[in-house]
C-alpha cells in the first residue's frame, strides 16, 4: 500500500512539472530572437553590461592588482606633456612612449622623445626620458645621436609634477 502511494505522489509531481500548473507557466518568459543575441559570447557581454552575472567576492586568493593608462598619473602627465608630439609607439603594457620626429623651425633638424616606464611610483626615477637628435644635410645625409640636455630634466620635472597634481585631484574625487 505504502508502495502504491509513493509511486502515485512521484507520478502527481512528475506530471505536475510537465507545465501543467500555473506557477510553472509564469517561470518562462518567451525570448524574442531579434533582440537576444544567439552567440554565447555576446550573450555574457550583454549580461555584464546589465550588471547579470555572478561574484565569487573575496574567494579567490589571488592579490593582483591590475593598473590601467586611465588609472595610472605618471602616465598621463607623459601624454599630457607631449601631446603637441605626433607619436608613433605608445604601449602601456610595455611601459614606453616614443614620439616621431618633430621639427619647428629648422627643416634641417628634428628631434624624437622616448619614455620608458620603470614603475608606476611617482618618482624621479620611475621614468627614462632619452631624447633623439637628427642633423640632415639636404636631406640624404642625416646623423642621428642621443643628446644630453636640460630638455629631458626639464621634462621630467614637468610630468612629475602634473602626475602629483593628477594623483591628488584623483584622491579627492574618491
């Protein structure tokens, strides 16, 4: 007998999650294909832009701390600083800048920045400024040479100091 009423209760909820009832109606929504993306990766980038998706919070024990150009001051007084450059390498992740030659008034001579990024520290010697000379004569024959001027110190004084005025007006947004 008691066979008989556990086979007859497994059978009623069995049929009863085959859509019968009304609560299991309300469960599923019917999704328009027009707007739901078929494709798993867009469907995962369209659930993280409408904040779906789920946190593991702090169970992972992993401590890396991932810095972006946004996020980093020292980078962005670099750029600051040379934006009336026209640059042909800028590489965060490889932590350098190097602009293209740039001539003002003598046809003749150009000069090339480079920074290198040695640490995401705003300190003086946190960046590598080399500066690049070109001397053309009628341009076949050109002599490239790295010099030695105030310019790099000058520079650097330059970007440290907007890098400190970009990290402090950052903590006070915060």
């Amino acid at each position: 007998m008691s066979k008989k009423i556990i086979i007859l209760l497994i059978f009623t909820l069995l049929t009863y999650s085959c859509g019968v009832g009304e609560k299991v109606k309300s469960i599923y929504k019917p999704v328009d294909l027009r707007k739901e993306p078929l494709d798993p990766d867009k469907k995962a980038q369209k659930n993280i832009n409408e904040g779906r998706g789920i946190s593991l919070g702090n169970l992972t024990k992993s401590k890396t701390s991932y810095e972006f150009s946004t996020s980093n001051p020292l980078w962005r007084a670099s750029l600051e600083a040379l934006d009336f450059l026209p640059l042909t390498t800028v590489d965060y992740s490889g932590g350098v800048i190097i602009s293209d030659w740039y001539s003002d008034t003598n046809v003749n001579e150009a000069i090339k920045i480079t920074i290198r990024f040695l640490s995401n520290e705003i300190r003086s010697d946190s960046i590598k400024i080399q500066i690049h000379k070109k001397t053309c004569k009628q341009n076949l024959n050109c002599k490239t040479e790295l010099i030695r001027s105030s310019i790099s110190q000058e520079l650097t004084r330059s970007i440290l100091t907007s890098a400190v005025l970009i990290d402090k007006n950052d903590k006070l947004k915060k």
